[in-house]
C-alpha cells in the first residue's frame, strides 16, 4: 500500500489499516488533501480545510495511541456538503447571498461526526441552496462529473450534491456527507457510479443545515460501497432535541444489518416507473436487478403505486412553497451579502434579486405564487392531499412487499450546460426519487451497470419508514451481484 | 391560471426580489410553463382526502419554554452586513 493511494480505500478498509497501524490518520488525511488539490479542476470543493483537518487527525491518532479510538470512524476523513453549517468555517450553500457567511454553531449531523472521530477536509460544491440536479446553479460553477462522456465531453455529476459525489467518485475521499430534498443524492450516485443513501425523514437531525424545503429535507451518506454508506449513517443519525422532527428513536447497527442473506425477502417492482422514452438499457439494468435478488432467494413481486406520475408536479408545488418561506430569512441584515437600496423594502429586494441565481429566483417566485391569497387552497392544499394519497400509495404496497426496485434516474449523466433552457427537462431527472421524499421513506441508490458509453447507472431500493436496516441489506446483496468495478477517468483527482 | 407581468410584479414584490422590468415577460412565462405542468394534479380526486400534515407517525414533542442558549450577542450578530455595537443596522424605516 503506498501512501499516495490511502485516498482511494473504503471506510472499512481504512478503519482496518488505522486498527493495525499500517498508517496513521494524518496520512490517510494527508492522501486524501493532496488528492483534493490534485482535483481543483473538478470544482468539487468550494472550501478546503487543511488545517482543520490535520488537527482533527493528530488529534484521532492520539486517542488510538492513548487506547481510546471513537469507533469505527474515528480517524476517517469525509467531505462535508456545503449546506451544512460548521462553527467558524465559511457556509455558502454555493449561493452569493451568503456571501463570508461564518456560522457561530456546527450542525448536528457534522457534530456527530466530530464525536465519531470523522475528519472533515472541506466543504463541498452544489446547487445554488440545493436546488437543482446537475450542480450546474452554483455560484462557484459547476463541477466536472469525474466520468467523461464517450467524445471525452466533460458532464455534470447531477445534483444537488455534486461536490460532495465527485469527492467520492474520484476517489478523493472514502466519503461524503449530503442531502436529498428530492434526490439530491440518490440522482448523483447514480450518475458518478456510487453509493447515495437518503434516510427516513427524521433519522437525521436537521439542525444546522440550511434549510430548503423543511418537510422533506433530509441528510444523507455518500460512500463507495453499502458497508460504508452504512458506516457513515450510523456517525450522522439519532435523536437530536434541537430538531423536534428528529425521531427519538434508537439508531440500529446499521452495518451489522449487512447479514449476506435475503432468502425470503419481498422485492416489489412498481408497474408505474416504467416510463415513456427511458431509454432500454435502464430497463434491462432494472430486470436484471430483479433476476440478481431473486437468484438469491428474494420473492419478486408487481405491486401498484397509482400516483406516481403526480409526485413530481406535487413536489414542484410543495418544495418550492417551503423554500420561499425558508429563504425569507436572507435579507441582508443578519449575514451574507446587503445590496444597498433607497428604503428597507429597496434594500431586501436589491439584496434578494442580486443574490440569488435563476433558478432559486424562479422557485421562490413559484413558491410565493402558490402560497399567495386566492392560490393556497387551489396549489398548496391540493398538492398535500395529492402527497397523502402517494404515502397511501407506498403503505398499501408496503403491505405485500419489503422494499421496493426501480432505476434511480431516467438517464446516465449529460453534458454540462445541457437541460439549462428547460426547467421542467431538468426536473425530470428526479421523477425516480422524488417520491421517496414525498412520503418520507428511506431510499438507496446502487452502482449497478455501465450504459452504451460507459457511463454509470444505479439501481434505486425504497423501504419502510425507519427501516434503513433491511435497505443495507437488500443493497448489499443488490452490490455484490452487480459486481461494479469499472472506474472514473479522473482517479484521486488525476486524470 | 396564467401569469401576467403584473401578476409577476405583485409576487416579486410579495417575495421581496427585484425583477427588472424587461424581465417581466420572460418571467411570466417560465412560471406559467411550470404552472400549466403541474395543473395535472386537478386530475387526481382528493375529496375527502386530508393534506398530508407529516410523513412519520410521529408527534410533536412537547419542552418547557426556557431559554437554553444566549449571552453571546457579539456571535450573533457577528455575521452581519451592518451592525451598531450589538444590534444589527438596516435603512431607516420610520422618517
């Protein structure tokens, strides 16, 4: 093992190379900055914070030393989403409205990870407030997918989280941290070829991270394998006071979930998410995947979920409306950036139009409408009633079977600019997903094939409300079948 | 439903954002390109269906009304654009 390649093991390796004293946590922190600067060019990152994290290494490799190593991820560095405000570090949520905005506190999921012995080494790029599935709204440019087309066209990693997945991908970092309004990591494992776990609405606190759309926001690991996505979560969830729809219930040994064994399991295949247009080959993947979980016991069954199609128009209702209300919060007299204006009405208005992108611009604008008098009943309420029939939905379904299958997006990554003239194109790439959020259920994203360029495709699995446990398992058995080895061409930020 | 430019005039205004005026139009119709997509929920029938109020079947947990933190007016308001000693300074509103 030469030391320059420590960036590109997993967690569970790692966790196995620091137990034995094959290398410290500053060189495997080390390996993994080096990797980072090597990958500017990929824009994953917005901040590096190499200090931070070197001391946070010394600091694992003292516990160890002294015989007092946290657990499994003590000494293990991970990228943060730059949504996720951390004490004294610069928080962009890659919007220019928060322009030198230093949070005074860490969020709950990042403080969780410190006190696992997690080593952040930044914090990294995406959509503009997480609003967007290609990275391609954030105030600091997009980033480079590290696949690249089959002509070598540079593509987006898709997004929201597209930092925090390229991280990962290219092997900068064993993990990342994330969240998913609507597929924010689920959409992007699937496009750069790894791991995206969005837990049950409620396993993560919310606390500390810039808020989207406050009833489906939720945070999420990045990793390259299931055992390490599964790692990762167990550091970010629990019970947390300082967020009252953190569920006060107890975190189960994810990893430990992992048994190997799904004989018996009831593997659902929802009839609607066979959509006009997707393109053959992800239907294959998708048979195929149902044939890889039945060869090994599991029981594949069609089930129904008749509001599919509306998920996607609801949530553009839903998701829109609690961002207008969250983002009132920016103007610009608390933090970020003040344009100046004649009056205060001038000043926030300057401020708001100045700060914020196109696309954020345009969903606030959504959101305002629908929440606006003579609209409420007619948008708003319709599309809650619309979201209690969807949840009803996946409760009948969950009846009969474990966990649902299905593609995660319709398409592999696409070239960077693409889709930008159309918004309701863009949207799509979350029609997959966006249920998941809708009802608030637990979904994973697998790298499961290869498309006609050789670009990745992942296999989406849904389960029960707070049942992430027997997702890692269907997951794992999902992962090991596939057997997905093939690589990015940027590797540890070469390429 | 469809947007007009002073239906965007009147939401830009609620959402406190500046929308130029030859921007107006092309606004209106971004918006109505969305809002016309999602006016296919209409064909869903929701009567006597109840909005969704929560995913989980969790309730609201109930703590005693204290203050848990403060006394660090210097950190809050520490991030602001403009501040005066420890209030934060806006535009005058009242002449």
């Amino acid at each position: 093992m030469t030391a320059s390649k420590l960036n590109e093991l997993t967690i569970a390796d790692a966790r196995g190379g620091l137990a034995a004293g094959d290398f410290s946590a500053v060189d495997l922190t080390q390996a993994c900055l080096d990797a980072a600067e090597a990958g500017r060019d990929l824009n994953a990152f917005i901040t590096l914070t190499p200090d931070i994290a070197l001391e946070r290494a010394r600091a694992s490799d003292a516990r160890r030393k002294a015989g007092n190593a946290a657990g499994s991820l003590d000494g293990i560095p991970v990228a943060v989403k730059d949504l996720f405000c951390t004490d004294g570090v610069l928080t962009t949520a890659a919007s220019h409205i928060l322009d030198g905005f230093h949070p005074a506190y860490e969020s709950t999921v990042t403080q969780n990870l410190m006190d696992a012995g997690a080593v952040m080494i930044g914090k990294t790029n995406l959509d503009e407030f997480a609003m967007g599935s290609s990275n391609m709204t954030s105030f600091y440019g997009p980033v480079k997918n590290p696949w690249v087309g089959a002509n070598g066209e540079d593509l987006v990693p898709g997004g929201s989280s597209g930092g925090s997945v390229t991280a990962v991908a290219a092997r900068i970092c064993p993990a990342a941290t994330g969240t998913d309004t609507g597929g924010s990591i689920r959409q992007p494992a699937s496009l750069c070829g790894v791991v995206g776990m969005k837990p049950t609405y409620g396993r993560c606190s919310r606390w500390g991270i810039v808020a989207f759309a406050s009833s489906l926001d939720q945070a999420g690991p990045f990793a390259r394998t299931v055992r390490d996505a599964a790692i990762l979560l167990g550091g970010m969830a629990g019970h947390d006071p300082k967020d009252s729809t953190s569920a006060p219930i107890d975190v189960p040994g994810f990893e430990a979930a992992i048994t190997g064994d799904i004989r018996g399991l009831r593997v659902g295949i929802p009839a609607e998410y066979t959509m006009d247009g997707m393109p053959a080959e992800i239907q294959a993947l998708w048979d195929q995947g149902a044939q890889w979980l039945k060869n090994q016991g599991a029981e594949i069954k069609p089930v129904s979920l008749p509001h599919t199609k509306y998920a996607l128009p609801a949530y553009y209702i839903v998701a829109p409306a609690e961002a207008s209300s969250n983002l009132a919060r920016y103007d610009g007299v608390r933090y970020g950036l003040r344009v100046d204006g004649d009056n205060l009405d001038d000043m926030y208005a300057n401020t708001r139009g100045e700060g914020f992108g196109a696309e954020v611009r345009r969903r606030v604008l959504i959101g305002t409408y629908v929440l606006s008098a003579g609209y409420y009943d007619a948008y708003y309420m319709k599309a809650q009633k619309v979201r209690t029939r969807i949840l009803e939905d996946f409760t009948k379904a969950f009846e009969d079977v474990d966990v649902l299958l299905s593609p995660t997006a319709p398409n592999a990554a696409f070239p960077i600019g693409a889709k930008m003239d159309d918004p309701i194109a863009m949207y799509l790439n979350d029609v997959f997903t966006v249920p998941a959020n809708l009802a608030g259920l637990p979904g994973i994203s697998v790298p499961a094939g290869l498309d006609k360029d050789g670009l990745p495709l992942g296999l989406q699995l849904v389960g029960r409300p707070f049942d992430e446990a027997t997702l890692f398992r269907a997951a794992d058995a999902l992962e090991r079948a596939a057997g997905f080895s093939a690589l990015p061409k940027y590797l540890g930020g070469q390429g | 439903m469809s947007l007009d430019k002073e239906d965007v005039r009147r939401v830009a205004f609620l959402a406190r954002i500046r929308v130029p005026e030859d921007a107006l139009a092309p606004v209106a119709q971004e918006l109505n390109n969305i809002i016309d997509w999602v006016e296919q929920l209409a064909e869903v029938d929701t009567d006597g269906v109840e909005p969704i109020t929560g995913v989980t079947a969790l309730t609201a947990p109930m703590r005693k009304d204290q203050v848990t933190d403060a006394g660090y007016p210097n950190r809050v308001v520490g991030n602001a654009p403009d501040r005066v000693e420890d209030f934060y300074a806006v535009p005058k509103v009242v002449d």
